[in-house]
C-alpha cells in the first residue's frame, strides 16, 4: 500500500519507547505539569503500553516480541498560541526538552480566541470494564499455543488452503493519563487481545487470500475457530472468481465493508473538518441527510466497541452521541477547541494517533442502529446485484470532502436473491452523501469489530460497478 | 551514538544462550513540523524518539525487544528480553569482531533544518497560502505543512557488521479546497527530498500552492469519470505507483516465500511486456526513498528487478539472504528502533523507453489520461490493484479533453504488466510517498515515463 507522504501516517504500534516504564502514567503527568510556567497553560499526554507480538508460520514460531513503552506529548498554550512536543521516553532531561520545546512552538504559532485547554467539566466518566488484570498473567506459551492452533486450524480446514502468509497473535495493556494546569487529570488503561490469520487458496494458477480474526479485552475471549473459519471462507469462496460486466445495481455490504465506509462518514461529522469548511456535512444540522433507515450514534461508552474509552484525549469523560436520526444530521463530534469555535457543547470526542499527536475531534465508537432483518432474508429481497465482501483503496479512492466514492471491491453476484458465483477486479462508486440516501435497508447482524466501527449488513441501491 | 565496546557487549549479552545471528539497531529521530490551517499557523510541533531494537534468531524464530533507555544496563536488559524470546536452548560466548562499513551517502545536506529558525518554516507556510488564495475567488481553504526529519542510526551485527547512517528529509505539502456550482473539489501538491531546508532554493512554495489550488479549481468543472474497461496513458512522472502495487510488494522476497505472490516462482520467466524494465534504487540522490545504509546496515543499491519485460530478481533483506546463500540486496527496512525489519522497496521506477509521448496519447481513441495518481492497495495473492487518480482526463479521438472527478483504477498485476503497449522517452520522478506493510510506514519514491496500458478497469459513475 502507498500513500502521498504527509497524508497521515500508516497504522503503526502503540506508544513510545522506554525502558523507565515503571512509573504509573498519572504520576508522570503530574510531575510534567508541574514544570508549567504561571502565564502560559501546560497538558502531559502521557501512555504506557506493554505489547506482546507473536507470529508463527509453518507450525514455529517466527517472530516474537515482548517491549513496554512510553511516550509524553506536551501542549503549552500561551496568549492564546498553542506549541507541541513529544519524546517517547520518561527520562526527565528529555521530557525537560520536550516542555521547552512546546513552549517555544507556542511563541511561533498564531493566536486564536478559542485556543486552550478544557477546564473539568463535572462530567464524570462512565465505568466501563475494559482492564482485566488476570490478562498480565497469562504464560507466554499459551499465547504461542494459541497462534500455533490458529495456523493449524486455517491449514487443516480445506484441501484448498495452500498455506498461511501471515498467523499473528498480539496483546496489549495500555495506560493513558491527561493532567493539565487547567485542573484536568484523568486517567484511563484497557486490556486487549487479537488473532489474525491471512489465509492463501490455490486451485491451479488461481491464487486467494482471506483473512479472520477475533478480538477481547481477555485472553478467554479469543476464539480461535471463529478466526479459522472465516480465513478459511473469505479465501476459498473466492477461487473461480470473475471479472463483472460494468452496470448500476443494488449493492449488499458485508459488515467489514460497511464498518470502514462508516469510519470515513464519521470522518466527516468531526469538528475540525467542519469548522474549516471541508466537510459536506457543515451547515446541514436538522436536514435529512441519509435514508429515514440510517441512525448512526458515537458511543464509546458501550464497553462492546473496541474504541470504548472513558475518557477522551484531552481527559473528558465520553458520552454517547447521536450524529444522525433516521436520516436527519444531528450534530458533529466535537474537541475543546471545535466545540467553542462553533459554540456548541462539547461532546468529549478528542482523538489522537498517539503520544506524538494533538488532540482533534473524531469518532472512535461509531454504529448503526441495526434494523430487522438478518442477512439471508436481506439478500433474498434482491433479484439481481452484488454482495460485497471487501473493499480496497479507501484512502486512495475515497475523497471525504467532495464525497466521491470508488473504491476495489471483491465479493458475490446475487441471482434470484441466492448468492451465485464469486466476482473480483471490480468497483463500486457512488458519493457519500448519495450512498446514505440510497440506504434500502440495515441488518439487524450488529457485528463488533476491532475498527473504530461497528459493522452491519447494508442493502445499498443504485451503484456503480465497474468491471469488465 | 554507542562505542564499539558498549555494542559488542551488547551483541555478547544476546548471544550469550546461543543464537544464529543477533542485531542492535540503534535509531535517534528529531522531526518538526509547521501546520497552517483556516488562514491561521495552528502550531508548530517537535518530537524525539531515540532507542534501540535488538534481535536474536535462533532457528526459525526471532526474538525481539526494544528500549528507549541507550545504557549499558538498558542495552543488556533488551538484550536478553530478545534472547529469551528468541526461545534459545543452547548456550556458548562468541565475540564479534566489529567491521565499519563506509557506505557513501547518495547526497550531501546543505542546511540541516534543525539550525533554521522556526519563524523561516512559519513564514514559507504564509506565503503558500497567500499564493494558494490568490489562485482564484473559488478558492475557499487552504492546508500547509512543512515537515523535516533527521533520522540517524547505527547497525550492528553478529556478522560483524557495524554501519551508519544520518537520513534528513524535508517536506512540504498544500492541499486546497474549491468551492463551486458542483460541491466542493480538492486539490493536493508536495514536494519532498532526501536533503535539509536547501529544499526550498529549489522548489518554490509559491509554486507548489498555485499547483494544488490549480488542480483543485480545474476539478470544479470536471465531469463524473466513466465505468467499465480502457485504455489508459499515464504522465510522466505521475504513475509509479501502478509498479508499486501491480508488481512491487509481489517481488518482495518475504511474500515471495510464503506462496503469497503471483510472482513467485517465475524467476527468468518474461512476466511484463518486453518494454518493461523496472528497477528498485536506494541509491537516487535525494529522492525519498534513498539512503546510505538500509536498516540492516547493508548500502544501498540499484537492483533491475524486471528486464525487457523478463523477471529477473526479488527483493530481499538480510535472513532471506543468508538463508538462500546469496548476497543482500538493501531492502531491509523499517519504520523505527520499536519494529522488525521487512523487506521493503526503495525507489522504484519503470526505465524510459522509446516512444513519443504526444504520439502515445494521440494513437488512443477513447480512454483516460492520468496525470497524477494517489495511493494504492493491492492484495499480493490474486494481484488485483487499486490506485486512486487525484488528475485525470478523459482522451477522446487521441486528444485530452476534459478534467474528471476522482476515483480507483483496479487491474490485475500480472496481467496489467503484459498489457503495456507503449512507454514513452520522457521519465520523471513522482511525489514523495509513504509505504505501509503490516503496520510499517518507511518514504519511498517511484518513477515513471509516460505509458499506455490497453485496458485497465476505470472506476467511475459515468457510462
């Protein structure tokens, strides 16, 4: 995959790195915003992550990796200028340097009256149970065992799985804390695991791959046949597969596929893109924006959602909000600083990539409400058109402030409301704004996913598919 | 950054419960960057990460741990957190005799852009807005940023290994918006180089602005792009990322391994049509994916991957390498001292041919003029590709006509290789861009002439 450099960086891992991990996040923070100076406002960023990463293949183990790091982002706000810096490590004479160097960002930058820091807002943040402290327990071997049996299950499934590129077990704990001179300190950690198999199917020169996983916030949630099966299906259903002839159509999106299109659409209800005049969406709240079918919420404090958190960036506590209801736009999801630019309530939805970032407003907990059908009954109601099982190409393809959509697609013709056979080397594109319009009906297959979405099973009309 | 001494130790220390090779990779990373948004400098950001990654093999299997903590304590600690990852059984002390590899770095830096004042940055971000504003009425927002980078590491290895490298890249990028009848259109230009603030004596920001607010504006009036199968002329410099995904990543030895490239087993094999020559260079002076050293400590090199058309090399990194018994080629990279290396591509080009652009676009009835692609994705397996056009035309009886709306092209490697029916003499380097694999971003560069392929699926609306 490739991206214009500059244009948001790839997914990496979490956090910094140190090996003076030993300090609790909140106590770090504490000691950072004490360096503030009196006339200038002081916010620590401070994660701790311990990661275990294990990748087997041919029933070894070919990687292993085990590392703690820590990293301290450093916001100074002074006559309404704001500087950033980070280091990825606790030593003080770097987080010294990273305070310094903050401060003398903010002198270069330009002031603005809604700049600074958020001040405690009486909220108090949800309890959810996303920290399971037997996890730290579990023994490195079983964790290899796990990965070992995922491989062996993919492998074992189907004459014509030809192999695995790639079998990865991986957990993590992660402690967040926010502390700030404005009287913010709050601190969040969770717990998580995943298993991920990319699966290979062979049948003479045709070559597939397929990918499964599961995900929890203990070790006994991972499922290792629920990953095997769907490596096994999302590679083989693909064997044979042709080439469509170009139409317009009635689309049905797996829930993988509605989950990312979902995660773009939340994308566009962020403060940041609204404010500065580059989402469709601005200017638009009461209008009715998307079928009467589509009520999407931001809720990270349903603990279901792998984006769940008590406690957002800038140390607010989260709340559930409804972007959009039965088809008419809400409200956006806002930062400190969207929310007074637009005079609205803030809604505790800062994000950041990491400890490296500042604050901006977005999703992390994104869904449908689903509706009544399951997805047999929703692919029964179409004669002709195509179910989609995977997109690609949505950063490249995918253009959030003009709202064009294409993007790669692979998946299923449907025939007589039965899925027939397996189509590839196809698109489908429409607009964003036509997409949500066009919405015919959501499944009632509500689907938790490790993406700051949750999927469902979507009947889309009137796309484009482009082939042969 | 270590004395020879401390990286010995340190290598003894992973070692010391056996092990077929061992590594420490030691990274100190300074950025900066500047960000103008809405008319306004939001604010300017630096960051400092520095540690070290260490790795052990023992069989199969790699062990790994990182640190940020760069004493000899902190070093041994990794170490052994690596080792006994690494699974080891046996046991034995092996000293490792350290060899200074001087790899030439592809290009000097002129000004690193830590010693430029930080009102200079801010001040090249005011005039690209000014110039971007000033582009056309229509033009409603404008987004600069500079960034610069200095990246420098030390590698050193159970082979003896011992390599360093000092990696300053410099960027600057604009993205516009339009607003008009249609909506609003986007608009995006960068330029980047591997070399310090002297960037900007020879690329003008004023310049880059107008670009990206050009492009922009002249997407107000573009029409829908059409759907189905055509032929489409990619521009010089624009389209090198169509041999990063169609064949790139599949040429990429560790894929290659695990069945999970079309490419594989098809070495000698005529794979493209006999007007490809495609290369993959660490070496290019300042383009963006070039250095001194890879981050295994091997030196850069020009690799010919396909010639006339024939397959004639993978990719490979360091343990592909030793395993097959051949040398390395310079492609081990990695983001950062907290990831393993892969084998990864560098800058990687199509060879200029023969043929006169102007006659390639005029021999192609209907189809699609490319003049700047975006990203791209491509599942290694099947071959099948997307890259987004962010430039487009439509080509109507061999004349470009009008602008069109973005959108993904999907073809399939393989197929798409032997489809290339002309490439003209007029090669340019493209945009600075950003690989991911697994989670790893690392700059790569690319680089094309303008090409015709015959038939390639334009994803469009429009009939």
């Amino acid at each position: 995959m490739r991206r214009p450099a500059g244009a948001g960086a790839a997914a990496g891992t979490r956090g910094g790195g140190s090996a003076a991990a030993d300090a609790a996040p909140l106590e770090v923070a504490d000691r950072v915003v004490a360096m503030a100076h009196d006339d200038e406002q002081l916010e620590a960023y401070v994660v701790r992550s311990t990661d275990t990463q294990v990748r087997v293949h041919g029933g070894e183990v070919e990687q292993l990796a085990v590392a703690s790091s820590v990293g301290v982002g450093v916001r100074v706000v002074r006559d309404g200028r704001q500087g950033f810096a980070s280091c990825g490590t606790v030593d003080p004479d770097a987080v010294a340097e990273a305070v310094a160097e903050a401060r003398d960002n903010a002198a270069h930058g330009e002031p603005d009256e809604a700049a600074g820091l958020p001040e405690p807002d009486g909220v108090e943040p949800p309890a959810l149970d996303l920290w399971h402290p037997g996890y730290a327990e579990v023994p490195l071997d079983d964790k290899v065992a796990l990965a070992l049996e995922l491989e062996r299950a993919v492998v074992g499934a189907d004459r014509r799985i030809t192999g695995v590129e790639s079998c990865d077990y991986e957990d993590w704990r992660t402690e967040v804390a926010v502390c700030s001179t404005t009287g913010v300190r709050r601190s969040a950690r969770e717990t998580g695991g995943e298993l991920v198999a990319w699966s290979l199917a062979g049948d003479g020169d045709d070559l597939q791959s397929g990918f499964g996983f599961s995900f929890g916030r203990s070790f006994d949630d991972l499922d290792v046949e629920a990953a095997a099966r769907d490596a096994v299906e999302r590679a083989v259903r693909m064997l044979g597969a042709t080439k469509p002839p170009s139409a317009r159509t009635t689309v049905v999106l797996d829930p993988w596929v509605t989950a990312q299109l979902l995660g773009v659409v939340a994308g566009m209800l962020a403060g940041d893109e609204v404010v500065k005049g580059r989402s469709p969406f601005a200017g638009r709240v009461g209008e009715e924006v998307a079928s009467p079918r589509v009520t999407l919420v931001e809720d990270p404090t349903d603990p279901r959602h792998w984006g769940a958190s008590p406690v957002d960036a800038e140390g607010r506590a989260t709340r559930r909000v409804p972007l959009v209801t039965a088809g008419v736009l809400e409200g956006f999801v806002h930062s400190t600083w969207t929310a007074r630019r637009m005079g609205a309530e803030p809604t505790g939805s800062a994000v950041r990539a990491g400890h490296a970032s500042t604050p901006v407003a977005g999703c992390r907990a994104v869904s449908l409400v689903p509706g009544d059908a399951d997805p047999a009954r929703l692919v029964a109601g179409v004669d002709d058109g195509v179910l989609v099982h995977d997109v690609s190409g949505l950063h490249s393809g995918v253009n959030p402030v003009s709202g064009d959509l294409s993007t790669g697609a692979e998946g299923r013709r449907i025939r007589g409301g039965e899925p027939a056979e397996p189509l590839r080397e196809f698109t489908i594109a429409s607009t964003l704004p036509r997409l949500l319009r066009d919405v015919v009906a959501v499944g009632s297959d509500l689907t938790w996913l490790p993406a700051g979405a949750a999927g469902v099973t979507l009947v889309v009309a009137d796309v484009t598919v482009s082939g042969a | 950054m270590l004395d020879d001494a401390t990286i010995q130790r340190t290598l003894a220390a992973a070692l010391r419960t056996g092990g077929d090779f061992a590594e420490v990779f030691v990274e100190d990373k300074r950025s900066s960057s500047a960000m103008l948004d809405d008319g306004r400098v939001e604010e300017l950001s630096s960051g400092r990460d520095r540690g070290a990654g260490i790795r052990v093999v023992v069989g199969e299997t790699t062990g790994f741990a990182h640190t940020a903590d760069l004493s000899e304590e902190g070093l041994r600690a990794a170490a052994e957190a690596a080792a006994a990852a690494a699974r080891s059984g046996g046991g034995g002390v092996r000293e490792v005799a350290l060899t200074r590899r001087d790899a030439p770095r592809p290009n000097g830096v002129e000004v690193l852009p830590e010693t430029v004042a930080k009102g200079a940055k801010v001040e090249l971000l005011r005039r690209a807005d000014d110039a971007a504003r000033s582009a056309g009425a229509a033009i409603r927002q404008v987004r600069a940023r500079y960034g610069d980078s200095r990246r420098r590491i030390l590698v050193a290895n159970s082979e003896g290994v011992l390599a360093e490298d000092d990696q300053v890249r410099t960027l600057f990028v604009v993205s516009a918006v339009a607003v008009g009848d249609t909506g609003m259109q986007t608009g995006y230009e960068s330029v980047g180089r591997t070399i310090g603030f002297e960037l900007f004596d020879r690329y003008d920001v004023e310049q880059v602005a107008r670009t990206a607010a050009e492009r922009a504006l002249t997407k107000l009036s573009a029409r829908p792009a059409p759907s189905g199968t055509m032929p489409v002329v990619i521009g010089p410099g624009g389209g090198g990322v169509l041999f990063h995904e169609a064949c790139g990543h599949g040429l990429e030895k560790d894929l290659v391994d695990k069945g999970a490239s079309a490419f594989a087993g098809r070495l000698g094999e005529q794979v493209a049509s006999p007007l490809v020559t495609l290369v993959d260079d660490g070496t290019m002076a300042e383009e963006w994916g070039c250095f001194a050293v890879d981050d295994e400590g091997t030196p850069a090199q020009r690799n010919v991957l396909i010639q006339d058309g024939v397959l004639t090399d993978y990719m490979w990194d360091v343990l592909r390498s030793r395993k097959a018994g051949r040398p390395v080629s310079g492609n081990g990279r990695r983001q950062s001292y907290q990831h393993l290396p892969m084998v990864r591509m560098t800058n990687t080009y199509l060879v200029a041919g023969q043929d006169d652009p102007d006659d390639i676009v005029a021999s192609t009835e209907r189809g699609v003029y490319v003049a700047s692609l975006g990203g791209g994705q491509v599942n290694t397996a099947s071959g099948d590709f997307v890259f987004g056009m962010t430039e487009a035309y439509l080509i109507e009886d061999g004349r470009i006509t009008e602008p069109l709306r973005e959108g993904n092209l999907i073809g399939n490697g393989p197929k798409v290789l032997r489809d290339i029916d002309a490439v003209g003499n007029d090669f340019a380097m493209g945009k600075p861009g950003t690989c991911g694999k697994d989670g790893q971003g690392v700059p790569v560069g690319d680089g094309v002439p303008t090409l015709r392929v015959r038939a390639l699926t334009v994803g469009g609306t429009a009939a």
